[in-house]
C-alpha cells in the first residue's frame, strides 16, 4: 500500500494525538520581533482570529512539515537499504 505523504501525516498526526498524555499544556510567552509582525499581520488580513489561534497553526504547520521531513529521510534510508541489497544480491 503506497500512502502519499498527507495520508501518512493525518495518521500520524491522530496516533501522536490519541496517545494518553496530557492534552493541555500551558504557555506563556510573549512574541517580539518578526514573530509578532507576522502576527499581527495575520490578524489584520482576517486569516487568524487571535494570537492563540496564530500559535497553534503555526505548531501544525511546522509540525507537518517535520513529519514530511522524517517521511523523506525514511524514504531515503529505504531506497539505500534496496539499494544496498540489490548490491549485495549480484
């Protein structure tokens, strides 16, 4: 079965989420800088309603990204063992 990468990162995604650890962490901090520019600039295009709701699409998206990266190291360690073996096998 040959999952695309956004398949994989929603079923990961929701095994990480479904584990039993806490689902609540709090957080305090305040954003200086280039941070809270992009914040605020969010905020003023409409495309986020706060600065929590800034910060938590922010950790998905990093978050996804993070997995497509394990995802093609993975696939790069996996092509390399194939490889290997195709090596050893002739």
């Amino acid at each position: 079965m040959d999952l695309d990468g956004s398949v994989l990162c929603c079923i990961i995604r929701c095994i990480v989420l479904n584990l039993e650890k806490p689902e609540k962490v709090y957080l305090k901090c305040t954003p200086k800088g280039d941070p809270a520019l992009i914040i605020l600039e969010l905020k003023e295009r409409g495309i986020v309603g706060s600065v929590r709701e800034a910060v938590v699409q922010g950790l998905f998206a990093f978050y996804e990204k993070i997995l497509e990266r394990d995802l093609r190291r993975a696939q790069v360690a996996s092509a390399r063992r194939i490889a290997e073996e195709a090596r050893l096998d002739r």
